[in-house]
C-alpha cells in the first residue's frame, strides 16, 4: 500500500478511535479507560507473540515482532512514557469538551510535527505546504472564537491546555515514530506490540492508585467502547507505522493526511452525539481540512 494511501486509511480509523473515546469517557472515570484499553491491545500482541514462538511459520511476517536488545526495549519504553503522557492529557480534555471542538484542536498537531521536522529531521517544506501551516493556524484560532459561545475561552479554560499539551506530546510522538521506524528500522509490528505492552506496564500503577482512591475519583463504567477504541486504534497505528516505513514517506505530510480524522470525528460528533453549535464551527474546520489539503499538495 503506498503511504499517502496507507495515511488516509489511517485518518478513518483514527477518526472512528477519537469518536469511541468520547463515548468512553463520557460521565465517565478517564484512567481505568486508558487503563483497560491499552490492555486489550497489549493482550493481542501478547497471544501473537505467544503464538509466533510456539509455532515460528504461522503468522504473516508483517505480523512478526522482532527480538530486542536493552537499548532498544528502552527505546520502545521511552515512545510508551511520551504516549502514556499525550493520552492522559488529551482524554481528559476530551471528556470535558465538545467533539466538535476537541478534534480540530487535535487537528493541529501536524502543524507541530512540521516544526519539528524542520527542525530535527531536515524536512524542506514547499511554499505551498507553508500556506498550509498558516491556513491551519488561522483556523485553529477562529475555532477558538466559535468555542467562546459555548462558554469556552481558550485562554483560561485548563482543558484547553490539556488538549494543546497532548496534542504537542503527540506530535514529539510522530517524530519519534519517524525516528524508530525510519531510521533505526524497527518494525511496524516490532513498535506497536511492545509499546503497547510498556503502556500496560505504566498504566498500573496510576489506575491501582485510583482503585485505592488515593486522588478524589469518579466512578467507574465498563463499556464497549473501550474494546472498540482500542481495536479502531490498533488498526490505525499499524497502518500509520507500516506507512512510516518508506523511504519517501515525509512525517509533515503523513502526519497532516491522518489528521484529516477531523472530518470522521466532527461528522460523528453531530449525528451521534447531538452536539450544537456545529454550524459556527464549520468553516474553522473547513480551514483545519483545507490547510491538511495544502500541506499534502504542497
């Protein structure tokens, strides 16, 4: 699958994943959440490395996790610590603010990722990439002004500065990708399974904390939601990752292709969730998509 089209089958699926979330955090306890879907994910790996070393020729080889040494277990640790902290950021945010309006902030992460590509990896934008950027920035902050009316002020509501500082973890997140699978060759499967087990690992701690009710806590709800958006998640990584590994695959546009999970998430957010206020949101997300678009174009 070529990357560009590997990115967009990624943005469905991450699109399908910000919607389950929202559905399972909603009145809702956040860490048991995390907690329970990161385990999901970290059980299948579990069973397909069990299997792979029972039986060495049964699963695909795009299926097979490769063995480790210290420093690279440490490695795939290091991406689970930067996760761990861009999720438990972003999901709070997430249960506090409408979906209309939490998903294009998220949106803005490749925007990030671009900086830092600039930056880090010496990606060379086009001119039209860089009207992207400054379409992107714009809408985000007409977005802002859409989100005064539902009584939400960018400037001094914390869930904001939750959802920026997640999606800015995320985005140092991308480019670690990048990193891992681009030029230290991991694995598309090798870097999914193990972060998701270390993600498991980190999360334990934090929900038996909850459970002992060392923090003032909500209640906790199981719901289907929470297999669905780890499922939806498990697919999107795995395409998103397997895309990382071209050689010409830039991380500034595959990044900015999967955020186009905007669209997936805004639509839903109206027809599932009945949010208002759409209509004034509508052309800031426009602007959010046009910028994607630019940027891929670019």
């Amino acid at each position: 699958m070529h990357w560009i089209t590997a990115s967009l089958v990624a943005a469905f699926f991450l699109g399908c994943y910000e919607l389950c979330t929202k559905f399972a955090v909603r009145e809702n306890a956040v860490l048991p959440v995390l907690f329970f879907s990161t385990v999901c994910n970290a059980a299948i790996w579990t069973v397909l490395m069990s299997l792979d070393a029972a039986q060495p020729g049964l699963l695909p080889t795009g299926l097979k996790v490769a063995p480790l040494t210290a420093l690279q277990h440490g490695q795939l640790a290091l991406k689970s610590v930067i996760v761990a902290s861009s999720w438990i950021c972003t999901y709070f945010a997430v249960k506090h603010l409408p979906m209309s309006l939490a998903s294009p902030v998220r949106a803005t992460g490749p925007i990030w990722v671009l900086f830092g590509a600039l930056l880090v990896l010496a990606e060379r934008p086009t001119w039209l990439e860089m009207a992207g950027v400054a379409t992107t920035i714009a809408s985000f902050v007409g977005l802002s002004f859409a989100g005064r009316e539902e009584g939400i002020h960018f400037h001094r509501n914390k869930w904001i500065y939750l959802l920026v500082a997640g999606t800015l973890l995320g985005a140092c997140s991308a480019l670690y990708d990048r990193f891992l699978l681009g030029r230290m060759g991991y694995s598309a499967a090798t870097v999914q399974a193990w972060f998701s087990v270390y993600l498991a690992v980190f999360f334990l701690p934090i929900v038996i904390g909850w459970k002992l009710r060392w923090w003032p806590r909500n209640v906790f709800h199981w719901r289907w939601s929470i297999v669905a958006l780890a499922l939806a998640l498990l697919v999107s990584d795995f395409i998103y990752f397997g895309a990382l590994r071209d050689r010409d695959a830039l991380i500034s546009l595959v990044s900015s292709i999967r955020r186009g999970s905007t669209l997936v998430a805004f639509t839903g957010g109206i027809l599932l969730l009945g949010e208002k206020n759409w209509r004034k949101k509508l052309p800031a997300v426009l602007g959010v998509l046009a910028g994607i678009v630019m940027t891929v174009l670019g």
